[in-house]
C-alpha cells in the first residue's frame, strides 16, 4: 500500500476565494517558506500542490527548492478564478454545497432554522392565504407579532410609507426573505458598496456566508447542527442589512454603535469588540455614549471616540474591507512595509488624523508591524518542535493514526483542523489563532492588555511554554519505548468514538488506514 | 480488606431534592444507561443503590439490567420525599448542617458574614437601646448610613410610609432581617409564585439555598470561608427578594434589567448573562437600554427586545422554574420531544412569538435539541475513554490513591468533585459543566459565537483532544512500567498536603486507604 | 565550573521599590519562611541574599534558619533606600533604563511610539514654524485635528481660557507634553496626593512607569515592541492625569466612572473591574449608571452604588495607595490583623459604613482575610510540589537546561518568569498571580463567583489538580528512565528557539551552560 503525503508551500493572497476563514488563519504560517504536511489518499494525488510517495507509516517531508514553478501555476490558477464572476459561480452552486468537501459533503443539509438565516433558502409555508397590502398587514400582525410592528412604526420606512410588502411580497402564500438587491432599490450607494467587497479581499462581510461557510468551512465537515452558530453570524453574506440595522426598525443610528458589531466580533477567534472596549477609545465610549448624539453622520469632528464603525466604515462607508486590515491582519507575517500594503497605511493615518498627529499614528503602526513581527518569532519557533515531532516520527499519534479529517485523509494540519488532533496540535492552534491574532488586534486598537498579559503576547508564551513540554514527554517516552522494545500503538480512540466517527470521511480508505 | 464499589444508573429527575446543582449537571450523563463508579467504605454497604464485593485495587463494573427494578424502588422513595412538606424539612434542619455530608458535616459553622446572607442566622448585637418609630430610624440613620436612607426615600415604600421598622422591628436590641414571608404582607402574588418553586423542580430560586447549598454542597465538603461566595448568590433562597429588588429602593424596573440577573447567572458555570448579552437580543439591548421605558410591565409589545425577565418572568411570574428550561436544561441528555416537555416547549414558542413566527421559534428548538444531541456523543464519547483507564486501572492515580472524597470514600466521580482529582477528571468535568451547557445555552439564546468557537462546542472539541492526549500518557507509562517492572507507585502528594488534609473525613477508614 | 545557587528568603515589604509587579505577586508565597531558588552566575556571587557553592546538575537547598539575621541586613538597606529621594533617583537614571537588567538592558531602546506615553521622551518634530497664541492654535486646529478642539472647547478649560499654551508651550518647533507638573500650577490637592504614592507603599500609580517598567520589569527582557501595551497603562506613573481624565475634556465626571479605572485594570493579571461589575455594586450601577449625576463629589449620600472611585478616592483623594489595600492584596500571606493593618481595615470599615453597619463590615472583612488563608494553603501545598522535584532533580528540565533568564542565570523561579519555563511552573504562576488574586479581589468587592468557580477559588483547585498531573508524569518518567538506563537528556528547544533565543543574556556565560 502506498501512502500519498504531499508537502506545499502556501502562497499567501492566492486562494482567499476558496479558503476558510479558519484556514486562512493558520496560512499566515507559511509565508516565509515553511512547510505543511498533508497526508492525502492514493485517489487524491492529482493534487495541484504536488506530493510525493512515501512508505506507510513514514513521513517524508521536502522542503519546496522550486516553489516558483508552482507559485507560476497557481498565478494562473488565480487569474482564472478571479475572471469567473462571482455570482454566476454562486449561483452554479445552488442548491448548496456540491462542490464542498468533507465527510458531509454529499449529505450536509441545512437545518431548518437556515431558511432565516439564508433568503435563498426560505421556503413559504403558514396557514393564511390571500393577497394583502401593507396596511392590512400592519393590522393584523399589531396582534399576532407586536413588537416587530411597533419596530417598524418607528422606523423611517413608517414614514416612508414603505411596508411590509416591500420586502416581503403581498402573497401571504408566496412571502420571501428580503436579500440585499431588497434594499438596493432604495440604498443603492449602501449596498453597491457592501457588494464591492466580494472582490476587495479576504475577510470581507460579503463573502462571508457562501464562499467562505457553505463552500469550504465548518457547515460541510460537523454535524449541521452543531455549527448553526457559525451561520448565524456569517448571514451577513447572504441577508446583508438586517445584521447591523436590526428588524424592523432598520436604525441607522443603532447601526453605528459598537453593539451592532459585538456579536459577530467578539469571542475567542476574533477579540475585536473586547479588545476596543478595553482600550481607552472603548472606555470613553463606555463613559459617555449615552450622552452621545448618534444620528450623526460617521465624520470627523462628530464623535469624542472611534467606535467600530467610525473607523472601519468612515463616512458610512460599507465597504468595510477597503476601511480594514492592511498586511493581512495579525494572522499573517508579511512584509508590512511592501507598496501593496502602503495605501492602506496611508488611509490609516488619515482616519487617527481625525484626534491624533501623523507623527503619532505613524509611530503606533510602527509599533503594531514590530509587535506582529515579535508574535511570529514564536509561531515558527513552535511550529519547528512540532515538525521535528513529525519529522522523528513520535508525535501522539503520527496522521495516519488519526481518524481521516473532512478533506478525506490523514493531515499534520498544525491545528488547522481543530478537533481529533493531538492537544498539542490544539495548542498550537490557539497560539496563532488566538494569542497570536490578540497581539496584533491589542495593539491596533490601543489595548495595552489585550496585546500582552490579558490576550497576548504573554498568553502566546503559555502557549509555546505548554508546546515544549508536551513534546518533551512524546520525546521522553518514545525514547524509553525504542529501548525497552515495548512500540508506541496508538490507541483506538485516535479512530473511533461516538463522536469521531461522525466526522469520519463517507467512505473510508480501503485499506483501512 | 473489602472494597465496595457500587454502580448505579442516575434517573434523571428523581433526586433533586437532595442533589446538589454540581452533582446535578453530572447527572445528565447517566441517562442512557451509562456508569458511575463509586467506591464507598464497607459500613456503607447499605447503599440504596445496591453494589458489588470486589477485590481491593480491582474494581468491577456492572450494567445494570435490571434497573426497572431500582427505579421502582426509587420512584417510591420519590413519592415518600414529595409527601413531606419541604418547609417542615427545613425547619427540622436548623440548626443548620446536622443532616448535611462531607468532612465538615461536623463542624461547619456559618462564618460571622452569614447573618447577612441567611435571615435565619441573624442576631441582633448592637450598642443602641430603645424602641423607634421609623421617622425616629429615618432621621438617625440618614446620618449614620445616610445612602440607604435616600435609597428608601426615592422608593415606594417612602411614598406608601412603610417605614424600617415594618420590616426590621422596632425595639433596636431585637432587630431582625427580612424573610420571603416579611415581604410577603403586601406582595402575595409574587412571593407566593416565588414559593411555588420549592414544588416545581430543580434547580429553583426558593430551593438555592437550604437543599442546594446547606445540605447538599460545597459548604460542607470545604473550608467554610472558601465558599461563602456561592452563599452570596444561593442566597436567594433564604432571603429571596432583595437579590433582584435591591436594598432599600425595591424597585420593579430594576428587577426588570439584566443586571439584576448578571452577578449570579454569569461565569463559568452558568454563563447565562454573557451567552444572552453576545446575542442580538443582548446587542439591541445595550444600544437602546438607555431609551427604554423599565417601568413598564414585560409584556409583549412593551419592550423591542428580550431581556432576561421577559422571557423567564413573562409579566412578572416569579415562579421562574415554570418559564424556564424545558428538558433539564443542556446538562441532561433526554429525549427532549417527550409528552412531558411538550407543555414547556410550548410556552417557549409562546414567548417567542412576540417578535418571531411559531414556524421560526419551533426551527430553532428543533436546532437547539439537535445541538444539545451531538454534544453528548461527545460526553460520551470522552466518558469512555476515561471508563477504559479505570477498567484496565491505569488511571493516575487510580481512587483508592487520593484522598478520600468529601462522601467519606474514594471516588471515581469522573468530575463530579472537581478538587484533588485527576487532571484528566477535572477536564472532563469542565467539558461537561461548562462546553456542554454553553453549547445549550448558547443555541437557547441564539449566541452563535457561544454555541460554538468561544464557550460551546469547540471548546469541547479541545477538552476531548485534551483528555485523548492525557489518556495516551497514562496508557503509554503504564505499558512501559509493566514491561520494565517498575509498578506505578502514586505520589504520597495525591493523599496529603497542606490544603488536601483540610479535605479528608473526620475519621478516615481505619485501613489507612 | 562551580554553579552558583542562592536560597533566599523574601521579606514583605522591604523591596519594593526595586521589584516589579510580577514579582511583587509572587513574593507573597515567601513570606513565612519559604524558599525562593535561584541560580546566578558565579560572578554574581555578591549577591546580598546569600548562596551556596552547589555542583553542577546538584540543586542544594537552604531553609534559611537564621533568616533574622538577613533580615536586619535588609531593614538597614531598606532604610538607606527610603532615604534615598526618589525624584533624584529618577533623574539619574535618565536616559533611561542604564540601571536595568536583563537581556535588553544594554539595548534596550524606547520604540517611537513611547514619546506620547513618557513626556520625558517626547522629542517635536513637525513641520510647522512660528509662536503662536492658544486662538491661533485653537483656530488651526480646528480643522487638523478637530475631535480634540471639540473636546477643548466643552472642557472647563475653555471656559476658564486656559488654551494649548498652557500645557504644550507656544513656539511649534519647541512643543512638549504635558507631565503632573504642568497640571500641578492649577490641581495643586490632587497632584500633590498624587505624589503622596511615591512614598505610600507598592502598588502606586505614581511609581508606576519609572520604578516598576523602566528599572526593573518586562521593559528590560522582553523586546521591546512586545512590552509596549505595559506601558501604555504604566504611563500613568509619568504622564499621570490624562490616564483618567482624557484628553482634552479632563472632566473630572468622566474619571469619576469606572470605565476610567477599566482598560488598566482588568484582565487575568488585575480583574479589579470585572470583579467590582460582577457584583452587586457593579450591577446597581450598570442599572443606573445612565440616570446618576456623575458630577457630584465623592461623598457619602451621593451615590447609590460605589464604583472604584469613590471607595479607593473617597472625597477625591488622589492618593488612592492610601484608599486601597491593606495586608499586601492577595498576594500576600501575611498576619492581616497585626497592628500595622489596623489603620487601613478601619479607613474600610469607614467607608463601608456609608451604606452597610460596621458589624457587617467587619464580617465581611473577617471572611476576606480566612479566605485569602485558605487559598493559601493551596499554594503552599501547589509550591511543595514543585519543590520536591527540583530537590529530587526531576523538573522536566532542571534550571540549567534552560535558556539564561533574563537576570542572566537560571532560575526555578515558580513561575515569577512567566516564558521559557517548564509548563508546570507557568501553571503555578498562573495560579498564583491569577486564582489566588482573583480570590481576594472576589471577596474584597462581594463578588461570589469571582471569589469561588469562576476565578477564583475553584480555579486554584483546577491549578493544584493539574500541578498534581504534571508532577506526577515527571515522576513515572523519571523512575523509568533510571531503571532503563536511559537518562533524560533535555531537548534543545529549552536552550534554543527563534524567540527564546532572543531572549538570552547579551553575554551568555561562557562554559555554555
């Protein structure tokens, strides 16, 4: 039996359109030539990254020497991706997910809660028929459902005259779930920006539920149910408005405050609503936002402190990508001072120009660039005890004694793939993924805490300081074991278990790996 | 030497009464015919729950078929518990403690700082004589602690002139603090809404404190100052009122604010406050709190969005255990579509459609039990693996080597006790009492960063990586330490320690286990 | 070669000027005649705490039996220390950080971006010549940098003309930044009783950046962009005013609410803010905040919930070392009734009493203190076990298989150097600096769960219980080896790494240990 393992180098900035956002998190590792390990099926290897055969149960390992070849190809990989439009390809897709991957590929189906969460999804189904108008909606459901009513009335739709047809259709039998072209009749400026972002980069608020969820994250590799919660915020991609401007009321103002974006970026994988409140920024907003007048307009001279959206989307701007990130957020070692990253820089000055000299703003990036800088120094020093693991042969357990992962084989994903992994692994996907992402998020917002003891810097040293010693045991214990001849056998719970063997690939290798 | 080990199903439902809220959210892993182990001394072979004689340092397990038979015998203990009034059991108890368990069973005495938690402990000591009316009290005491006093003059109580003494007393050598039934005078329905708690299951305002802490908890198996703290919430149970209402304002809209709720139903036990605040019902309400009229009742129409009490409290029930979870909460795994959940469920669907269609809240129902599914294959899946060790008895250490628990035994409690364990139990049970209720409660509270990346199901993904890794080491020493005949002898720290011997029973078994 | 290890009991109270924080934290388990390791370079041997010739790869310990000998050494050197003024102590030391220590002392370089956090570092540099009136600025400025004119013009400095001028000087090639001084001509109480905390014990905002960051702590072994966010809150110690009353408003309402207090303390290493919100206090004033007058005094009857302000600033008390602490926080064991805490314990009781009765204050302080000795019990017991394997030379790895700390030796430093340690130190850190604290801060604030499950108390178990694992292996391990014949060789990573290796001595010693 052959086992195929392919060995590639990941290019950064190529392959945004079909990677995860938890992906793209761990590319930021490999842009400096090192190395990942993906353990494939014999059937797979038409892979585009190469590979090379190895005997089963040994890992062989090269480091890319002619990673130009490949950068060429997928250059052209990537223009040809870039000329397919992006809806024709979306709507090559539905129904959903048969180009996905994982062991749900073929049987992932949306829960039913997705109708709410995807418009293209709803299905039409209560017992009221008839053709009504707007008033007679508003009559009806001031009983059936008042508070989303009472939203409305206060919204300037109210005023408008806008009803609930507008958005939802007048056949009670036929009613649907408005989708952003909804809007774009009337916010037109609004939604052609937020649609801009589906070629302005990676992460973007437009992508968010399509390219990145259904196509190639978390829906298709766990049980449906159980990454609902993952939909729930990247509905944005699909649904758009309605997850910044709440229903029915559709507030411009409440859409300004940081609140309308805590949700969604908050928790362990993306700290950007902790890591602003806790800066000073955050604290004055804490202190004075109610007094605050938020019906103004996103400009300078209008708000005492920066809130999320006062920066990210200046002038109302809903092109957040173009207001964001420069260098890759955190989540990437590149060279930050490169022309390509120079106008996001710039723009960056302007917006701390509003209350800070250039002086200031330029001194505070500086620092940010030398803090992500410091991170990686430890990313790649424990990325390097992880692969001498794999190298040696002794990590716990080597892939092959691992249960396949959703892309149908045995990987060394350096915590890529978060589940059935040795803790290890885990830990080293924390490491960037959290501590790592926190240092850079710490210190782009001015959080002193969040960039070092709190979310930090000190918690990547936990985590590289927790590397080592995890290793040091497999290290110990193989060596004692080679000694004494009593051989390392992975246990079984590595393959199987209640919960495991839902994640299970849907047909699994012949040969029983 | 005989050791005892019983095996006992749990049935779910049965012994609230007389089961801790710690040992309660272990329960819901024994529902589906799973194992517990607990080894117990030889005097206590008349455990109710029958057992086996097993040889020291071998310990046997036994599924039991014939649990239709315990249950029987259990469903009549129930019946007979349920006969005896709760508040005659109560007042039989006091002086407190005297039924409770553990290694302070004895000696517990309520630290000084109780009086203020428990009514009941309370004892007038103070230097002024004499007998006031309460303008006399109000006069002096707007001096003396003057903040309360203003607080009381700004509530209704100042308007109605119920005065300190209607709840204090009036002859300062013989003050006294306020019980559920003080207030009771004037606001009957709600307390008695409140009482009716104590018949309405588990867990329960009313119950917090005397059943759940008293005699059940951690105030008797640890140093008495240590957990004053869980006094400082349970004691809601004994006082009941002013823990929402607080002192001496008693006003209703601040009961109504999720603040009122946030210091005890917040943390990592119980992160009711964080998962409902990440939401988007928590999102709206802190862009719009400051605009809200709290001085309305919540009823449907009144507020634009849920809060705590408007879904648990709907118009102001203070029976809250009725407007509360349905199927034991996301500690339980039960079939949650039983005739028995059915009425709750409905209500559930009540409350949400205030805002949302009967279609929508049913879909997400649906997904939260489908949630609450998968994570215990999970549980289950890491439980087995932990079963495996103490089967094969390479568990480090193995119950017999520790300490003896707080029962007066060794316990594998996988948990259950979550101090001077094995690290691996301690992981096991945060998997549990924290990954898995986040996963319900954040699917409960539509919180999807909670149900999943930051609180929920991918953080039991990394306990199961975590307790995988620490079973292989124990597996792979173990192996090692047969082959080269260096039995493993478990640290003397295991059993003693500074802190440990503060643990241990009063009178340890006399074979010095 | 000889290796020099010194044994060296901590004396409360006595070092503080020359310790950071950190170390501070960890010097509490020192206080009753426990022992500290430390392994320093021969050429170090001066050492003032004793030592004693080892060889190497020996671990010798001393229980110092004559500590009061050591002890009237250190009482006379803390003498000739306090009457050392520390202004001039300061100046000599500028430029900054010659009398560090640590791998940077020699390089360590302030990065750009520490001008606006250190006045003393601030060098203009802008483009714009000429001397200018404050209506000249005021009026240029305007469009500039409009949010800070906006802020000026509604400061009671506008009102009272008090312009730019005043604080940056008038000729634009020659702008400064404001230090305590600047501030001091017209808020001659307030920075006075700031400066009062140069001599008012450790922690003190005024000692903050120059003793605590610049001379002694992460400044100086760390690289420096790493350690930015310490002294973005640090700077209080230089900057001092703007840290609480922000530029350019300098409302003295706004330093009045604890968002003021919140982004420095908060967090895993000082959870003062989330402990205060978390309890009733903190939930009143979540409940209210937005209808109290915040422009009241800090005076009894003013309030209805206390904040961080007005119990550690009562009246407006700048000296906020003199409103805070007593018995060294939690990090400290010390007998917390001797005499010299009795001022402090009845300044709280003081002002407890606006709202509550001394008795319950007492009660209430009596329950601090017996928990914060009960937590210690776990640290001791925690701390014994690390001991016993350095004594049994089993530490996975013992000090001279690691990189030189940043003193510039190796140390078993328990974890008071929070990287490049063995895992179970970093634990012990943790539960030190972390759970312990957070126990004492729990029950100083009447915070339950913080006090208990959620930071606190349980957190320690969770520390010991995985201390206990971690030891445990290193045991198994090393009994194995010995009997094998295959010794534990360390693994390089401990020495070398791209990060750690950036952390090394200058001059690493030169027998390559």
């Amino acid at each position: 039996m052959m086992i195929q393992y392919t060995i590639f180098d990941f290019m950064p900035g190529f392959f945004d359109c079909t990677m995860t956002l938890l992906r793209f998190a761990v590319k930021g590792l490999h842009c400096r030539g090192s190395i990942r390990y993906n353990a494939v099926h014999p059937e797979n290897n038409h892979h585009p990254f190469g590979g090379m055969q190895a005997k089963p149960g040994h890992i062989v390992m090269r480091h890319s020497n002619r990673r130009w070849k490949w950068r060429l190809v997928l250059a052209v990989a990537a223009l040809l991706a870039a000329a397919l439009p992006w809806d024709s390809a979306v709507a090559a897709d539905r129904p959903y997910l048969s180009h996905g991957a994982g062991a749900y590929r073929d049987q992932w189906q949306a829960p039913s809660v997705y109708q709410w969460l995807d418009p293209n999804l709803f299905t039409p189904n209560n017992p009221i028929q008839g053709v009504f108008n707007g008033e007679a909606c508003v009559a009806c459901h001031a009983g059936v459902t008042p508070t989303i009513v009472n939203d409305w009335k206060i919204s300037r739709h109210a005023t408008a005259k806008v009803y609930c047809t507008a958005c939802h259709g007048n056949d009670h039998q036929k009613l649907s779930m408005p989708k952003p072209e909804t809007c774009e009749g009337c916010h037109k400026t609004q939604v052609s920006q937020y649609k801009e972002e589906l070629n302005a980069g990676h992460p973007a608020h437009a992508r968010a539920m399509d390219p990145d969820v259904y196509r190639n994250a978390w829906q298709m590799h766990k049980p449906p149910a159980e990454v609902v919660g993952c939909a729930q915020c990247h509905r944005i991609g699909s649904v758009g408005c309605d997850s910044c401007h709440t229903r029915h009321k559709f507030s411009a103002a409440e859409a300004r405050k940081p609140s309308a974006c805590m949700s969604c970026h908050s928790g362990v994988d993306h700290r950007d609503y902790e890591v602003w409140e806790n800066s000073k920024h955050g604290n004055i907003w804490q202190a004075e936002t109610q007094d605050t007048d938020w019906t103004k307009p996103l400009q300078r001279g209008n708000y005492r402190f920066p809130t999320c959206a006062y920066c990210h989307m200046p002038g109302g701007d809903h092109n957040t990508v173009r207001n964001t990130v420069y260098a890759g957020m955190g989540t990437q070692e590149v060279n930050r001072g490169a022309p390509e990253h120079q106008a996001k820089r710039d723009r960056w000055i302007g917006v701390c120009g509003d209350c800070h000299s250039s002086r200031f703003a330029r001194a505070q990036l500086d620092y940010m660039d030398d803090a992500v800088s410091v991170s990686f120094k430890k990313v790649r020093e424990a990325k390097r005890i992880l692969e001498d693991l794999y190298k040696e042969g002794i990590m716990e357990p080597m892939p092959q004694f691992l249960a396949p992962g959703w892309k149908g084989g045995h990987a060394a994903a350096f915590g890529g793939m978060n589940y059935n992994v040795p803790t290890i692994e885990r830990l080293f996907y924390e490491m960037v993924a959290f501590a790592t992402t926190n240092t850079f998020k710490g210190a782009a917002h001015s959080s002193g805490g969040a960039a070092t003891y709190t979310f930090g810097a000190f918690e990547a040293d936990k985590y590289l300081a927790a590397i080592k010693s995890e290793a040091e045991k497999m290290r110990r214990m193989a060596k004692i074991e080679q000694k004494v001849g009593v051989p390392y056998q992975p246990s079984e719970f590595w393959k199987h278990g209640e919960y495991t063997d839902t994640l299970k690939v849907i047909k699994e290798p012949k040969d029983g790996r």
